[in-house]
C-alpha cells in the first residue's frame, strides 16, 4: 500500500519535506539556507512545515530532520515583516499527519488473481485511488533569543553583503551565489531570521530530529519563500500543511512539478492544532510538490484561496477475493451453475425416458 505522504518546513501552508545531501554542504532547504560550520557536512533529511494565515498573520511551524558531522550550523529565512520566533509543539506534526491520512477502504472482486487458489501464491495487487529603498549597508539585530537547540538573531539588512558581514562575524562563510540570491529579499525590504543551531552537549554533532521553531509575522498574503531552494544541488520536495479560512493552492509552479493537493477539508481544531490556529472550524490543505531541477525555481510560493472550498481525502484500496461463508464467490457460482446444468440435464433425460417408454 502505498506509504504516507508529508512532512514540510515554513511559509505558507503545511509541512514541506526536503531531501539534503549529507555527502556535501546542504546550502539549501524548502525557504531557507542551511550554512554547515567550517569543515562540516550537514544534510536536511525532512522539514516539516506548517502554516496558519488568517488574512493578516502568518505563523509557520517547522521542525528539521538532520545529519551529517556538522558541530554547528546556520540557517538563514528571509521573512516580509519583523519576526517574533518561539519553541513550537512537536506534536502538532503528528497529529497533522492523522488528520490528513488516506482513507482506507477494501473492494472486492469476482474472478482469482494471481496469489488465490488454483494460482500460484504471492503477492495481492493494492491499487490506490487517483486523486480527483535601500538604505546603508548593514545589518541590524533587532532580537536575539536562545531557544533549545537554537541561537535565533532577527536580522535587518540593507545589502547582501552586509548579511555575509554578520555570519562571518559568528563563524560561518556565505556560499557563493548566495548572495545573489539574497538581493530580491532586499530590494523588497525583507528582514532574516537567522539561526545558528548549537548542540546542547558541548562538542556533540548536529543529528536527529530538532526542537520545533515558530515563526510569526504580519503578512497581507500568504507567502512561502522558496527561492533560495535554487541552490540545492540535489531534487527537493514539499510538503505543507495550510490552515486558513478557505481551500488554498499555490497561485504557479514556480519551477517545480504540478503541485498536488493530497487533502482538503475543514476541521475543528483540537489540542496541538488548536494551539496555532484557535478553535474555530478552520480549512486544512495539505499540498506536495516536488522540484526535480531546483536551478528552475524562479520565485517564490503565494498561496490564493481555490475557486471552491471542495473537500477532498485520498482513498487507498485494498483488494480482496469476493467470498461467502469463507468460500469464494467464484466457486459457488461455478459450482451452482454445474448443479443447475446437471439437473437439467437430468431433467431432459427423464423426460426423453417417459416419451420413449409411451
């Protein structure tokens, strides 16, 4: 059957999953960059992002799956407005990955296949249902914060340059190109939330799962910047969990495949989900997207509201053998229609028998 889908990292509406190299420095990942220490390797093997617009604000919860021998590491986001950022809920990955999970149904059918009585055995066949002003150069701490894994710095910059400034001065070198990059975020007056991620055990290497981060700003539109993803030298992936007032689909491919809605439906918020989005009924929609060539990005994610808030939940099958009483249809049918045949045949014979015997 086929296995569940998701996971995601920030902006815009639920999860993104994102495969890293850990062979090479990982320079990119879903709407952020991820800059390794000096002589340090470091792969993103998942983001899983979740975000909640409601019009004015957007908050983005992500959490990254890492590795690699990176003792420390930078990972830098451009945002649109000036940025608080917070510990978020782990378990609001989890229950995010309930809500939207296929449903699974059994369907029966009628003539064996291979793997049923008198065919050799093996392996049933599962199908899955098909889814319907510049100013001087610098750079400006406005707030920093150490949360769990996390020395968060909330950055202004004028200039790409000035950025590569400041994470020289803590340690870290800004790949080449990424610079280039940068410079959209900046002529659009864009802020950074910059993050150095430092093991707790001193001397220990960045691995495994990370404490959740969440992100919050004022935003008009519903924005996921994916275009440092342009970097990435291997494909990447999305998946992200949208929570708003109504079904939500990104407005072009931006360079990726056909993005997919995997479900769409209102829910009613409880526990981890009810702490980032309220109690209220809200829309979820959980989109995937994949980016074979991540050098085609060419801009960033804005989500828009569908033409409709249609409801959708993928349906995976499970074929099996139609039986009654435990014995396949099949054979009593076949059976039954021997009997039938055979009792008419007898049936003709005796009267064949009466005629002649007149």
């Amino acid at each position: 059957m086929r296995t569940r889908r998701r996971v995601g990292v920030l902006l815009l509406a639920l999860l993104a999953t994102q495969l890293g190299s850990l062979i090479s420095p990982a320079y990119a990942c879903g709407c952020g960059a991820m800059i390794p220490g000096a002589g340090g390797r470091i792969g993103v093997s998942r983001e899983a992002s979740v975000v909640r617009w409601d019009g004015r604000t957007e908050q983005i919860a992500m959490r990254f799956t890492v590795g690699g021998d990176a003792k420390r590491a930078a990972w830098v986001m451009p945002v649109p407005r000036r940025a608080t950022v917070t510990l978020g809920d782990a378990d609001l990955f989890s229950q995010l990955v309930d809500l939207t999970a296929p449903e699974y149904r059994t369907r029966s059918y009628f003539w064996p296949r291979h793997g049923d009585w008198p065919f050799a055995s093996g392996s049933r066949d599962v199908a899955g249902a098909p889814p319907p002003g510049a100013g001087e150069a610098q750079v400006g701490v406005v707030g920093r914060e150490r949360l769990g894994d996390f020395d968060v710095a909330r950055l202004t910059a004028t200039d790409p340059d000035a950025l590569r400034t400041w994470l020289e001065a803590n340690g870290f070198k800004l790949p080449d190109g990424l610079s280039t990059e940068l410079k959209p975020y900046v002529d659009q007056h864009w802020e950074y939330v910059a993050v150095r991620l430092v093991p707790r055990e001193q001397g220990a290497t960045l691995g495994g799962t990370l404490d959740p981060l969440l992100i919050r700003f004022d935003s008009d539109r519903l924005v996921y910047p994916m275009r440092l993803s342009r970097l990435a030298k291997t494909a990447q992936s999305l998946g992200l969990y949208v929570l708003a007032d109504h079904r939500m689909e990104p407005a072009s491919a931006i360079g990726g495949n056909a993005p997919e809605v995997t479900f769409a439906g209102r829910i009613t918020p409880k526990g981890s989900v009810a702490g980032l989005a309220g109690t209220a009924p809200v829309f979820l929609t959980a989109i995937d997207q994949s980016f074979p060539v991540p050098s085609r990005i060419d801009g960033d994610h804005e989500l828009r509201a569908a033409a409709a808030d249609t409801p959708y939940r993928q349906v995976e099958y499970s074929d099996e053998l139609r039986t009654a009483g435990g014995i396949p249809v099949w054979i009593l049918t076949i059976a039954g229609a021997v009997a039938v045949v055979t009792l008419a045949g007898l049936g003709l014979g005796r009267r064949l028998r009466t005629r002649r015997t007149r």
